[in-house]
C-alpha cells in the first residue's frame, strides 16, 4: 500500500473491533446471506451445494514473486508446484501508479484503469458503478450464489471515503481496522475469521487479502531478509486458507478453483508507485481443475484474475478486460516466442532478458524496403518484441500504457530508432496472412492498438483483396493508447481472400504498437 499507513488510517472513519469480526460481525450486503438462503428453503440444501464450481482469490499485498520463489513459503510454492505460475506487469503513470488503489481495482473489477477510473490511493475518479468488482457481477448475475470478501486495508471492503472496491452487495464483507503493531497483528486475524467462513460456511466465490509483505517492503526493502521473514508468515496463514478449504464436508464434491496475486511490486530498497520493471512486476498463480501441475505462461494479465472467477462459477466474463484462464491465448505473434533473443544496441535493458525478434510468424511478413539505414537495430523496421524489452528501452514515455497486448505484439518505434545515427526515415509495414473471405458479406478486422502521435509521422491499416490495390481502412492522427479497434470491412463481390497491412512512416517520431490481429 502507499501512501503510509497511519496516513491511511486518518482518512479512513469505518472501524470494527477485531473480537467483533472474530465473533462473525459483517457488512450485511443487500442480496441474501447463505443464513437467509438456508431459512428460505432448498436453494442451500446439501444436494444443492454438492457438486458447485467454487472460487478462492487470495490478494497479498506487494508481493516479489522472486522473493516469493526464495522464501520459505511450502503453501504457495505447492501452488506453484500443483498449477500455474505466471508473470505479469502493470501499467505506468499516466494511466495510474504501481500502487494499491490502482492494482486491486483492476483485479477486483477485470478492467484496467482507463475504465475503473482508479489512478493512485486517493481513488479520485472511481467507476465502480459502471465496472463493479468480480463478487457484485456475480450477485448481480446470480443472487443465490454466496459471496464473501475480508482485508484489513479498509478501502476493499470498508465504505469509507476511499472505498469500498467490493461493493456493499457482497453478502459478507469483513474489514478489520488497523491498530499499532500493523498487518502482522492484524493478517491474522483476517486468516482465521476467513478460514472459518470458507470450513464452516458456504462461499461459492470468495476474496482474502492479507497485507504484512507490502508493510515489510516499506519497512525493510525487498532485498532484505525481513521481507523473506514476511512471506514466510503470509505463506502460513494461506496454509490455514487452503485447509479450511479441504476440510470443508462437502469438499469431495465440489470443484473449488484457487487463484493467488498482488497489486504491485517493490524496488530491492523498498517502496513502489513508479515505473521501473520492478515496481510494475506481479504475479498471478493458480490451481484446480484444468490447470497443468507446474505449468507456466507469460500471457495472462491481472485482469484475468475477476474473468476466471466470474467464468468459474458460470457468469459471463464478456463485460471485462480479462480473460479465463481456461481460454488460452491463441495469439500467432507469441509463436515467435522462442526467436527472441537479448539486446544489440539498446543499453537501458537487462543482457539476460530475451525479448525482441524481426522474425515474423508464419504466414506474415515485414516490408521495409522503404526504410531507412542505420539507427538502433532492434526497431529497424517493425518488430516483435515482450513488454519487459520495450517498455524498459525508454520509460515514461507511455510504453507502460500498452496493457491490452499480451505476450509477444508487434511494434514499430521510430523513436528508440533513432538513437543511433541513421541515414533516411522510418517506413516499414507488417503484412498479414491472406485470409479466406466470401464476396458480398461483411467482416470485422479486430485488433490490439497502442498508438502514440507527433505532428509528421503517418500510421495506417490497409486492405487488399485478391492481391488487388490496397484500401486504407484506418489512417491514426491523434493518441489512441492501449485501444480495442474493431474494423467493419465490406468485402466486395467476387473476393475470396483479404491482406491485411499495417504502415508506419516518420522520423525520430514515437511508436504503433499491434496485437492479437483477427479477421471476426
């Protein structure tokens, strides 16, 4: 969290005692809790639980999954082990700090910040009416499915000036107000109200947040072997969440799903909100069914986070940013994976970090005989390259911003170009694959666009059909950051295939970044 604790105390007027929560007090939402089901008749009977999809997010603050990975930490590294680990990295300012405000709205809602409106601590600007977290879609969804969200950082479950991000529709919200010793007194108690909630009760989805590795990154750094000590005694209380849930009755027969993440990062010396790799660095683990023991991708996002839930328990995710887990990206620029290789000429970037390619994917191909000579060789005409390569050539240039492209995308940056001495400018186009189409109908050109604009430089979508003359579709002459384009085309009579191009001209301009390119 940022700013400091007591900060965020002072500004904050919803307190409950600790013995209180402990004892079971909540905010009572307004659909019905599993108490009021239970009374009502059938609806929680044991047939009617048998058998539930059912989800868990655990939400740890601040979390380094390296350190995580150092730690001794047997509860998460058995998720880990039994499922899914995957890295992720969040935006940078102007769209939002790498801070708690930020990071848990977009988890909780499956959105990023240009729509959930969260963009530091102060939660100015808030859209939880229009984009409301993961548990309130589900209630709104689905009235009789349970819901329950705890975290002692009062703005996700508190409805106080900065909150709540789960709304007071959730039908149990337990928030448990700080005192003096911090979250290491107080994740505790949090754990042990949420694990007999989730032994004794009857979550269909349900979210935990604990918060003492965030404080002891402040504290102490990342680096340092307090933080370690601090994900070692999160790790045992996920321990107690975890065989709450095992040891539930009902469990043989239900199909629980269980999803770890954080907000944000932390620098080796301690604190976050900026833009280097390693304050925009998280994390998404997960395990249950059909999920591979072991397995890793570099294609989920945080917004996954709410999608998988929300699918999970039979709601639809279409309203959101995120994607299931289960819908693997299908992406053919991250075919081209295992051609990146490490840096040529920029300096700013890690040796060890393979990120950038001019191999194209099968079917597609780069023109670059209107390019110029010379400059950096790793923007010589478009590229395909990962977030952690380009968005560390130069940061807080807006790079960040480019959250809707996932894995490997294709850029062209005349910008980072430039920075060596080049003869002539910057033209080159990425040419697609034909595409099968029939005459007389309409199709819909859909892509990832992350464009930034400068008086001089040109970016545009062209078609062909049947290798006829190209037709520009979308010329671009202002910002259009992080965009979801979706281009109607009109396909004339007689075409049976379609080419899609995408050129950039200028000369030490800024950038076109594409991705996820599907003809609907």
């Amino acid at each position: 969290m940022y700013p400091s604790r007591s900060a965020r105390r002072s500004a904050l007027t919803v307190a409950v005692a600790a013995g209180a929560l402990l004892a079971g007090t909540v905010h009572a939402g307004a659909a019905p809790t599993s108490a009021t089901a239970a009374a009502s008749g059938a609806a929680n009977s044991p047939a009617a639980e048998a058998d539930r999809n059912k989800v868990l997010v655990i939400g740890l603050d601040g979390v380094v999954l390296d350190r995580l990975k150092a730690a001794r930490a047997p509860h998460l590294q058995g998720i880990m082990s039994q499922g899914l680990t995957a890295r992720s990295s969040l935006y940078a300012q102007p769209m939002a700090a790498t801070s708690s405000g930020p990071g848990w709205s977009t988890i909780a809602t499956g959105v990023w910040p240009d729509k959930h409106g969260v963009r530091d601590n102060s939660f100015t600007g808030k859209q939880y009416g229009t984009h409301p977290d993961f548990l309130t879609r589900i209630e709104t969804a689905n009235p009789a499915l349970n819901t329950y969200a705890a975290a002692d950082w009062e703005p996700i479950t508190s409805s106080s000036q900065n909150g709540p991000i789960f709304s007071a529709q959730v039908d149990k919200r337990l928030n448990l107000k700080g005192d003096a010793n911090g979250y290491r007194s107080e994740d505790p108690k949090i754990a042990s109200a949420a694990a007999g909630e989730l032994r004794n009760g009857n979550p269909d989805a349900a979210f935990v947040y604990l918060g003492e590795v965030d404080e002891a990154g402040h504290a102490s750094g990342a680096a340092g072997q307090a933080y370690l000590d601090a994900i070692a005694r999160v790790d045992a209380l996920v321990g107690q969440l975890l065989t709450a849930v095992t040891s539930r009755p009902t469990y043989g027969q239900e199909n629980w799903k269980i999803l770890v993440t954080t907000d944000h990062g932390h620098t080796a010396g301690g604190g976050h909100g900026g833009s280097s790799a390693a304050e925009r660095a998280t994390f998404v683990l997960a395990k249950g069914a059909g999920i591979a023991a072991g397995s890793v991708r570099t294609d989920v996002k945080l917004v996954d986070v709410a999608a998988t839930a929300l699918d999970h328990v039979g709601i639809s995710a279409a309203a959101v940013d995120g994607t299931p887990l289960r819908a693997a990206d299908a992406d053919v620029f991250d075919t081209v994976r295992p051609s990146l290789r490490s840096r040529v000429d920029e300096t700013g970037i890690g040796t060890d970090v393979k990120g950038f390619t001019h191999t194209a994917p099968a079917g597609w191909s780069v023109d670059n005989s209107r390019m110029g000579t010379g400059g950096v060789a790793e923007w010589r005409g478009w590229a395909f390259a990962t977030d952690e390569f380009w968005s560390q050539s130069q940061r807080d240039q807006w790079r960040e911003l480019n959250v809707r492209s996932r894995d490997v995308f294709a850029v062209a940056d005349s910008d980072e170009w430039a920075d060596k001495p080049f003869t002539g400018s910057y033209d080159s186009t990425l040419i697609g694959p034909k595409w099968a189409v029939t005459g007389g109908t309409s199709r819909t050109l859909r892509f990832q666009s992350h464009y930034r604009h400068e008086s001089g430089q040109r970016a545009e979508v062209g078609v062909s059909y049947n290798g006829g003359p190209q037709t520009v579709v979308k010329s671009y002459t202002a910002d259009a950051t992080a965009a979801s384009e979706n281009i109607t085309l009109r396909v004339p009579a007689g075409a049976t295939d379609v080419q899609v191009r995408f050129r950039y001209s200028g000369s030490n301009n800024w950038y076109w970044a594409v991705d996820d390119v599907r003809l609907g």
